[in-house]
C-alpha cells in the first residue's frame, strides 16, 4: 500500500520501468508507421496471443480467429490514433474487447450452442466445460485466466502486454484461479 | 495451489498443468498476420467538427435576433397596429418620426461640450486689491449706497477699536496706554 502511494505521488506506474518510447513495441509502431509491414508481422506476432485470449474469453471460438483478424486490421488503418507507440498493448487490448462487443451486438448468442454440438471426443467437451466456467467468471479474472491458461503466458507477461499492473494481474489470478476452482468442484 | 507457479511458472502444480493441458486445444496458433492492404495509406488527423460550437453560435445569434426585434417591436411607433393608434392620439400636436428599423445605425447623443481652460493667474496683494474694490466701488456706488458704506466702515472702525482694546485688556497692556496719555496731559 506504502508502495503504492509512493508511485502514485511520483506520478509513475510500476509497469513503467523503461519509458514507453524506449519499449521495442513503440519502435515497431514507428516502423509499421513508416509503412513497414515486416514491422507489422513483428508486431501481430507479438500481441495475437493476447488479443486471441481476450476475444477467446467472451466469443465463440469459431468466430475467435476472424475477430483476431479484424482487430489487427483495425488497428493498422487507426494507427495515426494511436498517441502513445508504448501503450499499443493496452490499446489493442481495447480494441479487442470493443470488436468482441461488437460481435454480439452482430449476431445472437445462440451461435454459442452450435459450437457445442459440434464436439465429438470426450477430452474436447471436457476442455470446452472448463472454458465455460472460465467464462462465467467476471471479466477481470476471465481474461487473466484465460492468458495464463490458455495462452500459457506468465503473469509478468500479461501485465506487460495488456498494460496492466503486476500487482492487479496477480491479485485477479489468485482470486479467479480460486473462483474457477470453486465452480469446477475441486477442493482448495 | 502454488502461487508462484501460477504467477511465473516456478515450481510444479499438478492441477494447474492439468487444466494447462486441456486448455491448450484453444491455444493461438496463427503466426501469419492478417493480408493488408497494398498501399499504405497514412491518414492525416481528423479535424473534428465540433457541433456544440456550432449549435451554441447559432442560439447566441438566434437570441440575439429575437431580443432586437421584440426590443424594436415594443417601441410603439415601429408596431404595425400601435403604430396606428399612436398616430391617431398623437396627430395633432406630435409629429411621429419615422424609425429606420432595428439594424440600423443607432442614434448617437449629441458629443459632450469640452470643458474649459481656466487660466490661473497668481494672486494679488491686499493693496492693489484694495485700490482695485475701492476704485470699482467708486464708480458704481450711488450717494445713498456710498453713505450706507460710508457709515458701515465707520461702525467697522469703531467696532475694532473697541476689539483692540478689550485685547489690549487682555494682555495687561490697558493701564500703560491710559496712563500714558494721563501723565502727559
């Protein structure tokens, strides 16, 4: 808490230990600026991991890979947006969230259930029932849980891509891991 | 659960691979990135119209409009119908200009006289002022005003010399005077 006041007053953020200019994100956005598209590929590289884990906790996963598609796409024609080149993490991540809104704005929800009867073999049925739970949880933990487990990502490494704190991605970690656990019967 | 190997993947957590390996099915496996368009087209900034200036600049002219007009309507000889009236009570005795309307130029008061230099000449002694009222007085007085005067400056005469002497009393000064003239008697 100390720690925290402290960097408040300082007016810094805890994931800022370079500055955002130096990242080699913000150096790839003045390429892709510039009109680089190997820059570009370096960049969807990057970032698709997170921006699919994002989509994945709130869509359908038939609609996860088009949706991933768009979003890169968006982000590329809005480039000129884009004030900080440092912080295109979290704003793709916005970007993100706002196309998965879209989508159900779009279609109706009942598309979720023909992804269901498609399943055959037992292990998919049983993944797709713990992506379920994982959905139900609320969107703080369902999008975390989802990079870790999921994507396979650390939680350094969803802080640094979605800009969020490290603190606020470990807290929303333990909290859900916890709820999932509770859904999913499994003694703490 | 371990902690840390939820956090950076240290250490091992059987529950935690478990699911891992299940979820893995979901995982991102596309490394090529979405097909672009040929150009790159880098678009300038939009300049954003903004519509609350506008609307607020068309109702502060619109108010303005309407306040001029009511403003020129409620003087009567610029309304149609008390225009009439106003001629028919007035017609006699006044004559009923003619307004040349609310955007015209707007008749101005008359400009403000400017105020006059005072020269200021440096006083004069009491003697020349003195030669100054006498000689004024001279030529002006009648006999009667000039004997009224004359009588005047008399009392006046008597008056100080009375002053005088109840100041000379004053200081202790009265019995050196009236015996002065006693002894010399």
């Amino acid at each position: 808490m100390t720690s925290d006041l402290f960097f408040l007053a300082r007016g810094e953020t805890k994931t800022a230990a370079a500055p955002l200019f130096t990242r080699p994100e913000a150096l790839l956005v003045d390429r892709v600026r510039t009109g680089d598209k190997e820059a570009f590929g370096e960049l969807y590289r990057m970032f698709a991991p997170m921006v699919h884990g994002i989509i994945l906790a709130r869509v359908p996963r038939d609609e996860v890979d088009d949706i991933v598609q768009e979003v890169f796409i968006s982000a590329y024609k809005n480039l000129q947006t884009l004030r900080e080149n440092g912080a295109v993490g979290g704003w793709l991540a916005t970007i993100a969230r706002n196309q998965a809104a879209d989508f159900f704005r779009r279609v109706k929800q009942t598309e979720e259930l023909s992804e269901n009867t498609q399943l055959d073999d037992g292990s998919k049925t049983k993944a797709h029932e713990i992506l379920a739970t994982i959905r139900s949880c609320p969107d703080a933990y369902k999008e975390t849980l989802v990079l870790r487990l999921v994507e396979g990502m650390t939680g350094p490494e969803i802080a640094e891509r979605t800009g969020l704190t490290p603190e606020s991605v470990r807290v929303n970690l333990h909290r859900g891991m916890k709820l999932l656990r509770q859904k999913l019967g499994i003694e703490v | 659960m371990n902690d840390e190997y939820l956090w950076n993947k240290t250490g091992t957590d059987a529950e935690i691979e478990g699911l891992e390996n299940e979820l893995k099915a979901f995982r991102f496996s596309a490394d090529q990135p979405p097909g672009l368009p040929a150009r790159i087209e880098v678009l300038p900034e939009k300049r954003t119209f903004n519509f609350f200036k506008l609307g607020f600049a068309v109702a502060f002219a619109a108010a303005v409009v309407v306040a001029m007009t009511l403003i020129w309507l409620r003087t009567p000889v610029n309304h149609p119908e008390k225009r009439s009236e106003f001629v028919k009570n007035n017609s006699e005795n006044v004559a009923v200009p003619i307004s040349p309307g609310p955007f015209s130029t707007p008749i101005m008061d008359p400009p403000m006289p400017k105020p006059k230099v005072i020269n200021f000449k440096p006083p004069t002694t009491n003697a020349t002022r003195a030669v100054k009222i006498t000689a004024k007085k001279e030529e002006k007085l009648t006999p009667e005003e000039k004997h009224a005067y004359d009588q005047l400056m008399t009392a006046l005469a008597i008056t100080s010399n009375e002053l005088k002497l109840v100041k000379d009393k004053i200081n202790g000064r009265d019995v050196e005077r009236t015996a002065a003239p006693d002894r010399q008697k």
